[in-house]
C-alpha cells in the first residue's frame, strides 16, 4: 500500500486506534514523543494526551506518514521524500496521495 501524508488531527487518532497505539513521551526529553503499543513502551516512556502529542505537529509543522502497517511523524520535506521514493501506480503516477 502506498505511503500517505496528514497533519489531520482525526486521521492520526484514528489510525492509532485502529493499531492500538497510544501517544508516549520520554521522561528526559520532552521532545521526543512518538506511538507506542502496549508492548512498545519502554521504561523511561510516560503516557500523555493527544494534545502533547500534536504540539509538535504544530510547532515544527511536522506530517504523519503512513500505511496500514506503521506510520511516523516526519517534517513535510521528509515526507515529499517518501512518497517521491513510492512504488509508481498502475498510470505510471505516484500513487500516494496527501491531505
């Protein structure tokens, strides 16, 4: 499946809960938050809300990246990148596609 790109707040949740992630922050950097499953979260990771995480989103204009199986948040240039790097569709076009 082809990479997709959202700053939309509701897609993002939606394909958390699709994988049962939640937003996690590391203790010493505040900055340094990410998904995480269950299994996923690491000692030195606390929970927080959906507010924590979108900041960043906000403030360093980050995207989220992703397919059915995984996703990340990356600046816009990484994600032009990635979806230039996509698996041409069956027109010859790139067939990931941006919100």
């Amino acid at each position: 499946m082809p990479k997709r790109a959202t700053t939309d707040h509701g897609e993002i949740i939606h394909f958390a809960g699709r994988h049962h992630l939640f937003p996690v922050v590391r203790r010493d950097d505040a900055a340094a938050i990410r998904l995480a499953s269950r299994e996923d979260v690491t000692a030195d990771e606390v929970r927080v809300g959906w507010p924590a995480y979108f900041r960043p989103f906000i403030d360093r204009k980050l995207v989220f990246v992703y397919d059915e199986t995984s996703g990340q948040a990356v600046t816009r240039a990484e994600a032009d990148a990635i979806q230039a790097a996509a698996p041409a569709g069956p027109a010859g076009e790139a067939s990931a596609s941006a919100t």
